[in-house]
C-alpha cells in the first residue's frame, strides 16, 4: 500500500508501485492540470512538487518530473500539483507573475512553470535571480520565447528577497504563495509510517534513467526504492567522503563539506541535466547506467573512488570505480547485489577541474566529458587521475596518460606530449553526436582547458595553438 498527500488528500493507494506519479495523478485521480508532454523528463510540462518531512517538522520541498517518478517514490511524501498550489478566487503570486509579464499563450507549460516557481519560494533559503532561472532550467515553452518567463521568475525571486525567515510558511501563506493548507501537512506526514525495506520488486533510484525507456512495462510491476536499502547521506571522516548511493545530485551541491572541497562545483553540476533531474538522479543509477557520457561515473572517476558492493545476505566486497565498467552499458555487478555506498580520499592539495562539451550547453548530455585532479609538488606531478566520457564504450580512465604525467615536471612541452599519450588511448566512433574526429579534437582542447583552468598564471589557450 502507498500512502502519501496528493495536495490538500491522503492517499491511500493499492496501485502498483512501479505506475508513474503522472499516470496516477492524471488517469486514477482525474487531476489534468499536470500535463504529460515528452515523458522523458526533458519539457518539465509534468512538474510537482515533493515534500519531504524533516526531523525538525518543516518540509523540504523540491521539484520532480512525475513522469519519470515511480509511486513507491512518493510514499510518506505531500506531492503538490497545480490544482494544489490554486487559490479560490485569486491567482497565486507565481501565476500572477506569470500573467503580468505575458509569460503564458497556449498554456500547456504553464502549470509545470507555476510549480517549478513555486518550489523556488519554498526554498528554506534566500534565493537570487540566478537560482529563479535554475529553477526553471527543466521546463520548456514553445509558444512565448523565454525573456518574458524570465522576467516572471526575476519577479518572483525579488518578491521572495522580503521572506520572513523566522516563519517561513506563515510568510508564503500570508503573501499568498501557497494555500494555507500548507500549515498542517507537516502534522498529516507524521501519521503515515514507512514502507519498509523488505519490499521486492526492480531496484529503481530517483528513476531518471528507467523510466525514460521503461514507464510502461514498469506500470503494472512493483519496485524497490534504492533508497530504503542505501540511504543518501555524505560523511567526511578522517580525510575519506564516503557517500551513500542513493545520493541524489542536488545532495552533493546542498552539502556544506562536500562542496568546500570542489570550488567550482555549483559550475560543474548546472552542467548536469535540469533543476527536477537533479534533484531526483542518484549516483548509483548514474554507475549502473554506465553511460560512456555519465557525468558522475567520469566526476568520481577522476578521484579515484571505490564502490562498496553488497547482497541482502550482508556479504560485501570493494571495487575501484575505474575497475567497475567492463564493457558498452555492462558492469561488475551481480544480479543479487547493490551498490551501497562510494568513498574516496579528499586531499587539501588536490586541485580538481570537470568539463563538459554538449550540442546545447544546458539540459544536454555530453559529447565529450572530463575529469581530472592532481597534486603538485614544486610544480612536479605528485599524484594525478584523469577521466573521460564519450572517446570510448565505457568512462574511460586514462591510465597512460596519468602514469606518463607522473613525477614530470608541468611544462607546455610536457602537455603537449602527454596529450599524443591521450591521443593512443582513445577509441572514439563517429554517431549522431559527432564525428570521431569532432570528438578526438575535443578530447585534445578539454584536456588542455584543465590546465589553463586550474593553472591560468601558468597555461594560456596560445600555447597550445598549432
Ligand atoms: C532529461 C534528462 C537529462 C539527463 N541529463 C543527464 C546529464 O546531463 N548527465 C548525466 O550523466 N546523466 C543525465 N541523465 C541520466 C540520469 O539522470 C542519470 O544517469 C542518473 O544519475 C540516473 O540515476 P537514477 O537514480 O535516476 O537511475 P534509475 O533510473 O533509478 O536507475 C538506473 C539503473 O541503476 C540501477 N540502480 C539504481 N540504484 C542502484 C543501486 N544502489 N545499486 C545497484 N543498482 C542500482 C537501477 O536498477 C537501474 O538499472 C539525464 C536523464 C534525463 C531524463
Ligand atoms: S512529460 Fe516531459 S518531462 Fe515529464
Ligand atoms: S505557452 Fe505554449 S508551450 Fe509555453
């Protein structure tokens, strides 16, 4: 039995677990306003919210694809649709915005626009205009071209500036960005209790991947939650971040110790899908997925992390990232087991640089992606480890360009060399991304652009034109 609150109802639901969030918001309870567009988590036309209860009774509420969310995701959840987020007689303040700045025509987007803003309200932090276009970053319009949603959102986002951060939802309900409702979901939340872990079923994370190419043989199965049997917390101890698999993307840029060692990571991960993939995606879909392109399997290669593999049964076993990927789209991975967690050793002295080239450069996947860290000594290569996506069948390690770099002394001539190294152990194919040769000149630049990233008073772009 899934239970959950669907808007202002509890729901007490027999379905199965596998049918989709946009299946059974639309066809079992009959609410239209969340549209079914692309079904592959691109247009955001089907965009919700979820909220999930915190230990301190507030809610954390994120936007979500329904179309690719499992029910069994939504358990013990409130799921807020447009019909949810509607005021009796007035517009709220994100429909409103909306109306004012002409940012709506044939209304298809609209809902999923209203709800992606009003997750951005309910933030429990201050939010700028940049974080009200990011909210947006998954939902597309055809109609209106986008300024006018944009001035919409910058709208919102400087209403928001006066939030009262003492008593947020009072604040939302009484400037009317929220219905009043709101105010006893926490109490609602607290009465269902959790599914427990002994539920069988297909192992789905956030589903992003899944439910792309399976939504409808998974309508009529049940699931298990990747995440009751992995959890998704991050832990820095002694000088190794281990991170549950079940850590979603949107975990890695929220944690405060994880993101003070990677600078640039907020760059790097608005790289990564839209706003709604992120905050659904987990690491070990990523990795199981085994994307030649998997954004992740190349970040996490590049530091060297072991999996922790495990059965029901309690046995476990470690396997080097780098080790995991065999070959095209299969893994070390038994049909008994799971990946539970991920560790690897963080390092002041490491300096860690990703880069991604796509045809768009957002909500796209790569055609080439990278990754590198290293460590100098008196500008000698200590330690290094590159990564990349999309030159072979798998995310390919560069062992022999990290071992050629190692113990030389960095130089434009050490680079260049160490690039022909890169060159030999690449096997790019041409396909509708590109040509092998596109993708052989954008192993050469992105290998180059870490350099000149992390070391700009040392590498210009000039030196390394012919
Ligand atoms: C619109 C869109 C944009 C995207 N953009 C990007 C992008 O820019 N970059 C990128 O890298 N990816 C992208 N993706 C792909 C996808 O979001 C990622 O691969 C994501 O990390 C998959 O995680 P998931 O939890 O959703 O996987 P799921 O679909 O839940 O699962 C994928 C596979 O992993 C298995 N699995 C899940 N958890 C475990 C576990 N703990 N142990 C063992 N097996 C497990 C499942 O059984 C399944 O076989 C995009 C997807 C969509 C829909
Ligand atoms: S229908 Fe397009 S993202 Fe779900
Ligand atoms: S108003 Fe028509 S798709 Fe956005």
């Amino acid at each position: 039995m899934i239970e959950f609150i669907l808007n202002n109802k509890r729901i007490k639901s027999s379905a199965k677990s596998g049918m989709s969030l946009l299946h059974f918001i639309r066809e079992e309870q009959g609410l239209k306003g969340t549209k079914s567009g692309c079904k592959e988590g691109d247009c955001g036309a089907c965009t919700v919210l979820v909220g999930s209860l915190n230990k301190d009774n507030s809610i954390s509420y994120q936007s979500i694809t329904s179309c690719l969310t499992p029910l069994a995701n939504v358990h013990a959840k409130h799921i807020v649709t447009i019909e949810g987020l509607n005021r009796p007689k007035e517009l709220n303040v994100a429909q409103k915005a909306i109306k004012d700045n002409f940012a709506t025509q044939c209304g298809f987007c609209t809902p999923g626009f209203v709800n992606s803003l009003s997750g951005l309200a309910l933030q429990h932090k201050k939010v700028s205009k940049e974080d009200a276009i990011n909210a947006i970053s998954g939902n597309i319009c055809r109609c209106t071209g986008y300024k006018s949603i944009e001035k919409a959102a910058e709208e919102v986002s400087n209403k928001l500036q006066n939030k009262d951060s003492t008593n947020e939802l009072e604040w939302l309900v009484a400037e009317h960005f929220v219905p009043d409702y709101f105010k006893e979901i926490p109490e609602k939340l607290k009465q269902i209790t959790s599914r427990g872990s002994d539920v069988e079923g297909v192992l789905v994370g956030g589903g992003t991947d899944l439910y792309v190419r399976h939504a409808d043989t998974l309508l009529d199965q049940d699931i298990q939650q990747a995440t009751h049997i992995v959890g998704h917390t991050i832990r820095v101890h002694d000088g190794v971040c281990t991170i549950d698999a079940g850590t979603r993307v949107t975990d890695l840029l929220n944690h405060k110790g994880f993101k003070s060692y990677f600078v640039k990571l907020p760059e790097f991960i608005k790289l990564i899908s839209s706003e709604q993939i992120r905050n659904m995606a987990t690491l070990a879909g990523n990795f199981v997925n085994a994307s030649p392109i998997g954004d992740l399997s190349i970040f996490f290669l590049a530091l060297d992390s072991t999996l922790h593999i495990k059965k029901a049964n309690g046995d476990s076993r470690y396997v080097p990232l780098k080790s995991f990927f065999r070959t095209y789209k299969k893994v070390d991975l038994a049909e008994d087991e799971f990946i539970a967690d991920l560790s690897f050793e963080l390092d002041n002295n490491n300096h860690f640089n990703f880069e991604k080239v796509s045809k768009r450069t957002h909500l796209d996947i790569a055609t080439v992606n990278t990754a590198i860290r290293i460590q100098l000594t008196n500008n000698v290569v200590y330690d290094v480890a590159i990564s990349i996506g999309g030159v072979a069948a798998i995310p390919t390690y560069l062992h022999k360009t990290t071992r050629f770099l190692k113990g030389k002394e960095l130089s434009v001539v050490v680079l260049i060399a160490a690039q022909e190294v890169l060159q030999s152990e690449i096997t790019p194919i041409s396909d509708v991304r590109g040509t092998a040769a596109y993708k052989r000149l954008l192993a050469r630049q992105l290998f180059y652009a870490h350099f000149i990233s992390l070391f700009p008073n040392q590498f210009q772009l000039k030196d390394f034109i012919a």
